[in-house]
C-alpha cells in the first residue's frame, strides 16, 4: 500500500510541475524561485531511483551544454520539460 501511495504523491508533484511550467511558458514569465524548486523537487524524487554519482555528472553536463548554447529560449525548454513530465505521467 506504501508504494501504491508513494507512485501517486509522486504523480500529482509530476501533474502539478507539468502544469506550472507550462503556465510559465504561455506567460513568457521565467520566475526562478520556481524552477529553483522545481530543480530540487525533481533532484529528490531522482535520488530514489538513480545513483547519486552518475546524477551529479549528469547535471554538471547540462550545465555544461546550457553555457555553451547559443540563442538559449527558456520558454523551449520549459516546454519540453513539461512535455517530459507529462510522458512520465503516462508511463
């Protein structure tokens, strides 16, 4: 029953997270206090499911190819991390 409750906590932050950045999108309004807890939000629920080293390293890439990316759109990639949280939903 814990996990059944855990998967679906873990689908409403996903739902909600989904929806917040999509708004964020539409608006054109980057508030980062919300991506600061979106990051740290989608961090902890990754620290259950994948090696803590291998999720650093991974980060550190992304930050990495963001600072080389010319033309970086916010709104894009708010997009496309929405459209990732919502394939989770389904999967």
């Amino acid at each position: 029953m814990k996990g059944f409750l855990t998967r679906r906590r873990e689908k409403e932050t996903i739902s909600f997270l989904a929806e917040v950045l999509d708004k964020m999108a539409r608006n054109g309004v980057i508030r980062e206090d919300i991506i600061e807890e979106a990051y740290w939000t989608l961090k902890k629920m990754l620290r259950n499911k994948v090696d803590e080293d291998i999720l650093q390293a991974f980060e550190d890439l992304v930050m990495l190819k963001a600072k080389m990316e010319k033309g970086l759109s916010p709104e894009r990639y708010l997009e496309n991390a929405k459209s990732s949280l919502m394939k989770a939903l389904e999967g």
